[in-house]
C-alpha cells in the first residue's frame, strides 16, 4: 500500500510540476528538440485559450437563460458555441 501511495504522489508531483522542470529534460535531446518543445507549447495556447473562453462564455449565457427561465434557448446557445469553437479550431489550422 506505502509503494503505491508513493507512486501516486509522484504522479501528482509530475502533474503539478511546472513547465521550468521540463526544460532540463528536453534539452539533453537538443536544440531542435526544445524548439519543436516550444512551439508545440505556443501552439496549444493558441488553441486552447480561445477554445475555454468559448466554453466558457456559452455557459454563463447558458445559466442566465436557465436563471431568467428561458430554457428554450439553451439549444441556440449550445449550437452557437459549437460552430463559433468549430470556425476557431478551423482558423488556427489554416494559420498553422
């Protein structure tokens, strides 16, 4: 039971590590290893903010329609949502 308690925490470590940690690591593969790193990692901010701040804008208008007792509405905003991160992920691959 303690082996598998520690693996977990290490796991949580590993999870929790910030991205400084990672760097030594990458690096002992080269300079073409940290720069693919890097832009993999600039990639995915590039996608993933936009894509949460959609998420997260159709469900606070989500809850005001449920709140304001307009739950018709709900499946206009979920569609709405869906085919703005749709034309979003669209756009970041034309771009890259």
């Amino acid at each position: 039971i303690d082996g598998s308690a520690d693996l977990r925490q290490r796991i949580d470590l590993m999870r929790e590590a910030p991205d400084g940690t990672v760097w030594p690591w990458i690096n002992r593969y080269g300079y073409t290893a940290t720069a693919a790193y890097g832009a993999v990692n600039q990639l995915m901010s590039w996608v993933q903010l936009p894509a949460m701040s959609l998420g997260i804008t159709a469900t606070i208008l989500a809850a005001h329609a449920v709140g304001a007792g307009r739950t018709a509405r709900l499946p206009a905003i979920a569609r709405t949502g869906v085919l703005l991160g749709l034309a979003t992920l669209g756009m970041v691959v034309v771009l890259v």
